[in-house]
C-alpha cells in the first residue's frame, strides 16, 4: 500500500512534496513536478569548486558536504526534488569492494569472473551505518519538510556488471559471457546482491527519503528474454520490499523502451523512461495506474534556451496530460551542458499552463 498523499485542491498553493507525491499517485496537481537525474554535477561551477576541496568519495562520505552538493540544484535551478549526492557503486564498500574513481570513471576491485572468486564476498554488512544516512538527515534539516528528497541504488544487475567488469565497459565482455554461459551463476549473485540494496534503500528512507529510484542502467543491453531472467524478478522484488512499507519507487532502465511491459510487471509505482518512444504511446504501453518520468533526450540540453524551451512545451503538449508525470530526462545531464540551457528546462515545465 503506498502512503495516502497530502491531498489538497489544486486551487491551493501545493508545496514540493505535496506535487511531487501527488504526481506519482494521480491525484490533481497544478504541473508536473520537475527534477532532472544528474543535477548535480560538473556542468554546474558551484559543484566544479567544491570538486576542487574534496575528491568524489569524500564528497559522497561528508554528510556535510555531500548535503552541501545535493541542495545546489534546488538553490540554483529551483527543481522540485533533492536526490542525495552518492553513487550506486558505494554500496559495494559493505560487501568488501574497493570502490575508487579515477579519471576514465570508477574502478571496482577485485573484478570476479570466476565463481572461485565470488565465493570469497561476502552479503552487505550495514552494521556500520553508512554516511548516506546522516547525509539525508542533512539534507532534511536543511531544507524543511516541504521538499521531496530521493535516495537511490543500483538495480542487482547493474550493480553485478560493474563488480564482473571492475569499472565501465564498453562491450560488457565478462558479464555478458557469463549471462549466457553460467547463467545460474549469474542468478547466485543477483541472489545475493538483492537484499543489499533491499537494506541501503530501507536506510535511505529511515533517514526520511520520501521516494527512491532504483537505476538498473545497464538491463537495457539485455534482449527481452534475459531482461526477463535478470532483471525483472530482482527489480521486483526489491519493489515489493519498498512499496509494502508505504514509499514508492521509481524505476529507471536506460533504454527503456523495450522493456515497458517488463517495467509495468515490477509493480513500481513510477516507470523512468528514454525519449525514443513518445509519451503518449509510453502511457498506452504502460497502461493504467502506473506513473511515468523522463522522456527528453538529454542532448536538447545543449541547444540554446529558445530550443529548449520549444521543446520542453512540446513534450509536455503532445503528452496532453498533467498528472500522473514526472518531468525529467531520459537520461543523466550531459557534461559540458549549458547551466542557462538547464535553467531554461525548469523554468518551461514550470511555465506550462
Ligand atoms: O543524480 C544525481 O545528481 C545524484 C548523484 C548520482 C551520481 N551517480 C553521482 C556521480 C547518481 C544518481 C548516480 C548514479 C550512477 N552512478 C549510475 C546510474 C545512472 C547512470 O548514469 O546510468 C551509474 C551507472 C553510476 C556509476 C558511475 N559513477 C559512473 C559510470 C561514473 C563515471 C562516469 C560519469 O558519469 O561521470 C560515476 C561518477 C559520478 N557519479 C559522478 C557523479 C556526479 C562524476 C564524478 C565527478 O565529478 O567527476
């Protein structure tokens, strides 16, 4: 059962909260609420100095600073939602990972490829409770209880890529030999990757997230039969775990237009989705009862405010509806992207009558 939502006619002033809870349940709103995945990061100079003070894991370890990171989207650009600054590959610390970032993106070490070598990891310890926890209980302080904060995790899929390839990959070269070779064992580490992130979600929203996004980005190179086996039944489970204690996740596939079918059966309350398929046809896909978020192609970002804003409006003009959506991208801002071009995003979906 998801919480009852902080109903109010639309003729009142919602807060951020209010919107952003209303959208995921269908209940009336005045416009989409709007937060963009990846707002905070190397596009924005205010985030670029505090790259300069701190390495990424510290900024992610500091509860301070990570809080300091989280809320400067929502003071620069004015979104509707916080997402707490982390990364899906921190996690892995608890199950006995050396996780680092370098320069041409994170390492993840020991990389397994042999089941000889999984057998020495060990189910996530979070008996130490980890920084994500105080960073959220910032984040709230901070900003009061009107605004909607978001934690997250990796999917088991996406999370067993990254600990079989040891960092970013272009091919998937190991994960995907294993999927189709020693798919039982592939299914072993699913197994026990599943209620890690069942327990970092729990800790999120024991700090007071209000909803949690589960990104599975790399499920979207499965082809539907493997997504099918190695995707959905974790992504499911994970779901049922969240939403049975009343906080509504959203799921994110990169690549998502596939697999909206596969995406309806986890039972998430919201579905995170690309720009290759229109809105409209997502929603029929998707039928009833469940929400949608994203939908603009990232790289509109890099065109200038006039464009944006023509194609924001556009988007949400051939969508035809207002509830039930959450405005976003169908994937992460793009580095290198104009902070005005970002600004002009927000402000549109904001404008729209
Ligand atoms: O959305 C947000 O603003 C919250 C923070 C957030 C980060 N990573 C911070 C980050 C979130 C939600 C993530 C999720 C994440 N991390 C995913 C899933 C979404 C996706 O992009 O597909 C994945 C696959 C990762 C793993 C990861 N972390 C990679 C591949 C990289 C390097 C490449 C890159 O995009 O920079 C990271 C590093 C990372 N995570 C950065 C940030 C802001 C860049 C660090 C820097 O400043 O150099």
């Amino acid at each position: 059962m998801m919480k009852s939502t902080l109903f109010k006619p639309a003729s009142q002033e919602l807060s951020r909260k209010e919107r952003f809870l209303n959208a995921i349940s269908f209940a009336p709103i005045d416009r989409p609420p709007v937060w963009l995945m990846r707002q905070a990061g190397r596009y924005l100079p205010e985030y670029q100095e505090v790259k300069r003070q701190y390495s990424f894991q510290e900024m992610c370890r500091l509860p301070s600073v990570a809080a300091d990171v989280s809320l400067q989207p929502f003071d620069i650009l004015g979104v509707d939602a916080i997402i707490v600054f982390n990364d899906i590959l921190i996690p892995l610390e608890s199950m006995g990972f050396s996780v680092e970032y370098a320069e041409g993106g994170p390492i993840v070490a020991p990389a397994i490829r042999r089941e000889s070598d999984w057998k020495s990891i060990r189910p996530a310890d979070f008996s130490e409770t980890p920084p994500v926890f105080d960073s959220i209980r910032e984040i709230r302080k901070r900003a009061g209880s009107g605004v909607p904060i978001l934690g997250f995790a990796g999917s088991p899929f996406t999370l067993a890529t990254y600990i079989v390839e040891g960092g970013v990959s272009r091919n998937l070269r190991y994960i995907k030999e294993i999927a189709y070779a020693q798919p039982q064992w592939l299914e072993r580490m699913l197994e026990l990757i599943t209620p890690a992130v069942i327990e970092y979600l729990k800790i999120q929203i024991q700090a007071g997230a209000d909803a949690v996004q589960i990104f599975d980005t790399w499920a979207g190179t499965l082809q539907v039969k493997e997504y099918r086996r190695f995707a959905l039944p974790y992504q499911r489970r994970i779901v049922e775990a969240i939403q049975s204690q009343g906080t509504p996740v959203i799921l994110y596939v990169k690549g998502s237009s596939p697999y909206l079918r596969e995406m309806k059966e986890t039972g998430a309350a919201v579905l995170s989705v690309d720009w290759i398929t229109p809105l409209r046809e997502v929603a029929e896909i998707a039928g009833e009862g469940v929400a949608l978020q994203g939908n603009l192609d990232p790289a509109v970002l890099y065109a200038a405010p006039e464009t944006v804003r023509e194609q924001v409006q556009a988007l949400l003009r051939d969508f035809g509806r207002k509830q039930g959506y959450i405005f976003n991208l169908g994937h992460g801002v793009l580095p290198e992207t104009p902070v005005e071009s970002v600004k002009e995003a927000i402000k549109a979906v904001k404008d729209y009558e």
